[in-house]
C-alpha cells in the first residue's frame, strides 16, 4: 500500500525507518547475549571449552580458508552494490554532498549491523548449544535473552530487512513494466498522468 501510494519516496523514508529499527535491534540482541552469557570473557571461556575452532575466523571444523572469508565480506561488503534493489537507491541522492555523506553513515551503520549479528551469531553458541537449524539462531536466543515484550521490538528488525528489499523490488519490477513495455510497446505517446495510472495498477 505504501509503495502504491507514495511511490519511490515512500521507499525511501521507510528504507530509512526500517534501517534505524534493524540497527537499534541488532544493538539490544548483542547486548542481551552478552549479558545472559555472563559477560564476553565467560562466553569466550565457554566457546573455547565446546570447541577452540569457535574463537577463530575459519569455523567450527576450522576448515575455511582466509581467501574463503575475506570473499563473504566482500560479496556482502561490495558486491551488494550491484543488486538492482541496491541500485536503485542511488536515484534518491539530493546531491554529491548528500552521497559522500551517505556513503560514511552507511558504511559505520552497515559495518555495525554486520559485526554485532556475526558476534551475536557465536555467542549464542553458549546460550543454544543444540541449535541445529542455522536460520533459527536469531529468532531463538531472541526469545530466550529478552523479555517477551522486547523481543517482539527486536524481531521486528529481520522483517524490516526484508520489507525493505521488497518494497524497493515492488516498485523496481513495476517501473520496469511501464517504462520497458507499456512506454516503448502499448503507447509510446502515453501522457504523464497515464504513465501515473499505470504505475499506480501495475504495482
């Protein structure tokens, strides 16, 4: 609905509500894993005693290889860029100040949010040792680390991760029908107003 009715601008506040929540999120589950683990030197003593592989950065087998990490946080770090729900935010940009800005916020707000969910990852290992499922880690030490009512605050981060990349792949596929096909196919001498209506019924 808010993608319908505000279109890119709406995409562009939210994305920005959305990152403020995933950020705050992420602060408060790292900071109630530490806490329920009894501080970062117990949970460190605890890693090491399930498996000292644990405190490295080549995994619980010891089996990855430096080039083999450094390449996630560059598909992460870099690669994400060329993602067309990426991409596309670049339009929002009021001007080459305004981008250089972004880019130092972004890369500090990022570089966070990556951090503390890799740490918070780890951590958890102490709180859930017989968690089997890799994608049910957050959800859980979330709801075993903070008080009900918080942890709904706290989930509400991964779903606003994901309603981020949606919206923006919304209105991506829906701008690509106009332009790409009702523009250059159905009426290439389609008005202003009728290009707004068919985005409006398209997405």
């Amino acid at each position: 609905v808010y993608v319908i009715v505000g279109g890119f601008r709406a995409v562009a506040v939210t994305d920005a509500l959305q990152g403020i929540v995933m950020f705050f999120g992420t602060s408060i589950i790292l900071i109630g894993t530490i806490v329920a683990g009894g501080g970062i030197s117990n949970i460190m003593n605890d890693l090491i005693s399930i498996n000292p592989n644990l405190v490295t950065p080549f995994g619980h087998e010891g089996n990855l290889t430096p080039a083999y990490v450094s390449s996630y946080w560059i598909l992460v770090g870099i690669g994400v860029v060329a993602l067309p729900q990426i991409a596309v935010r670049a339009m929002s940009y009021k001007d080459a100040k305004s981008m250089h800005r972004a880019l130092i916020i972004s890369t500090v707000v990022v570089g966070f949010i990556m951090l503390s969910m890799h740490l918070t990852g780890v951590f958890a290992r102490v709180i859930l040792p017989n968690v089997e499922v890799v994608d049910q880690v957050m959800p859980l030490v979330t709801l075993e680390v903070l008080p009900p009512w918080l942890a709904g605050v706290v989930l509400a981060a991964p779903l606003a991760a994901i309603m981020s990349t949606v919206d923006s792949l919304l209105l991506l596929v829906s701008s690509a029908v106009v332009k790409d096909v009702y523009i250059n196919y159905i009426k290439p001498t389609a008005s202003h107003k009728q290009i707004k209506r068919a985005s409006y019924v398209v997405t």
